[in-house]
C-alpha cells in the first residue's frame, strides 16, 4: 500500500504545482457548471495529472471533474479514490490562498487513506487511518518523497475555555446558528468563530486549530473525502446528522447530508 499512498501524494503534489503556474497567470477562464458552480483551466489541467497518476493504480476514480458513472456500475467496487482536483475554485479565484487539491483511498465504503495539499502555502496534510496517524509538513523540493520521519504527526486539541467552531463569518446559516447556541448552553463557555476555505476546514480540527466543524449546507463526496481520512487518522469521527453514524462514501447519491466533525466527546 505503501506504493499506492505515495502515488497519491506525488499526484496531488504535481498538480498542485501546474495549479500555482496558472494562479499566477492573468486569465483562469473561468467558466460556469450547470450548478452555476466556477470552472477553471486550473480544475481541469490538475485533474488530468491526477488521473494520469492513479490510474497507475488500477483502481477506479471519482472525480469531480470526470464523467459520473451510475451508481450500476460503481456498486461493486471494493476500492475507489474520491478525487476533488481543485477544492475551493471560488477561493483560486479570489487568489486568497485557500484552496486545496483534496484525493481519498476508499475501501468498503470508508476512507483508508487521504491527502490534502495547500499549492499555496507547499503544505501537505496526510491521514494514514489505518494506522492512525495523521502528519503535517511542508513540500520544499520538487522531486518530494514523503518521509514520515520528516512530517509532524498532529493531534486534536484539548477543549479550554473557548469553544473553536469553524464557520463563515459572513454568510451563517440558521442551523449552525443554533448548534453554537446549543453548544453555549451545554457547555457554558464562549465560542468563537474560525474561518477557513476549502477542506482546510477539516484540517484545522485534526491539528487542534479548532474544536468543532458543523457543515449544514450542501457538499459532495469530493469535498468530505480526504479531510474526512485526516480527522478519522487523527482519532476524529466524521458523523453524518441524518444517519448519527460516520459517512460513508461511493453512494449511489454523491451529494452528502449535513454531518458534524467534533472534538468534544
């Protein structure tokens, strides 16, 4: 496995460097999906290197950027990757630096494997759940080999006397509005609003930045995948609000229900 893992890194590593070459170019030609969704060179050019990549593998792909099999002929796969080329697209437009390149082993369901590289910042989150261990570090040559001995392993954080909520503080929804009061009351303390893009949300929970991240809007497997794999390493649990279980992944519907990452037992 220790191949495959390593493929999956060097991919998201690789595309994450032709993100920044286009990222500090003028014209991203930025297009509109048909969920009125941006588009940009950038997705499309990352998610070719990535697929050259895992393919390799031969194991078979979810991408959002690729052709959407039906549900018939995914339901048997044993193992899949879930694979977001260009997590954030909204946040590359606005050069804020809070984009991700997002790429998940699933196995029966679960994701066993996950990596999460900041092109930005040449950082790179890596959740082995297996053997439950997450790392954090940063990519400074171009021909990276991933080292664990090179990496921090990170860890949730202890709750004091803040509660950390990752959450936008411009565009709230209702239901996370009374989920941090619910949390007030249960609790008794302070919370505090963290905001972030992209699946650095999750990250910031698996490294102790944050306690809670309550997602009561609309995502899709690609965007949940590999931060799930980095909190569920990290010793976090990924809980689907409908189900009251972890999430699980290659559904026949891609679109996930609200779920809740939480440190807070």
């Amino acid at each position: 496995m220790e191949k495959i893992y390593k493929t999956a890194i060097k991919a998201a590593i690789d595309s994450g460097h032709k993100i920044m070459e286009i990222y500090k170019t003028e014209d991203f030609q930025v297009e509109s999906k048909s969920d009125e969704s941006p588009l940009t060179i950038a997705d499309k050019s990352a998610n070719d290197i990535i697929n050259k990549f895992l393919r390799s593998t031969g194991i078979p792909i979810i991408s959002e950027e690729n052709k959407q099999l039906e549900f018939s002929e995914r339901k048997d796969w044993n193992k899949c990757w879930i694979v977001d080329p260009l997590d954030g697209t909204k946040e590359f437009i606005k050069r804020n630096g809070e984009f991700t390149v997002n790429i998940a082993l699933i196995d029966q369901n679960k994701p066993v494997f996950g990596v999460i590289y900041v092109p930005a910042k040449n950082e790179l989150y890596v959740g082995d759940v297996l053997n439950q261990k997450s790392y954090k570090g940063t990519v400074d040559e171009v021909d990276f080999d991933f080292q664990e001995s090179n990496f921090d392993q990170i860890h949730p954080s202890v709750i004091g006397d803040i509660i950390k909520v990752v959450g936008s503080r411009s565009h709230m929804n209702q239901d996370t509005l009374d989920y941090i009061e619910e949390l007030k009351a249960k609790y008794n303390k302070e919370v505090e609003i963290v905001s972030k893009g992209s699946s650095l949300k999750f990250c910031l929970v698996a490294e102790g930045k944050a306690d809670v991240y309550p997602r009561f809007a609309p995502t899709m497997e690609w965007d949940t995948a590999a931060g799930q794999a980095i909190c569920n390493a990290a010793g976090l649990l990924v809980i689907d609000r409908q189900t009251a279980k972890p999430m699980k992944y290659n559904r026949e519907n891609l679109l996930n229900n609200y779920f809740l990452v939480s440190n807070l037992g």
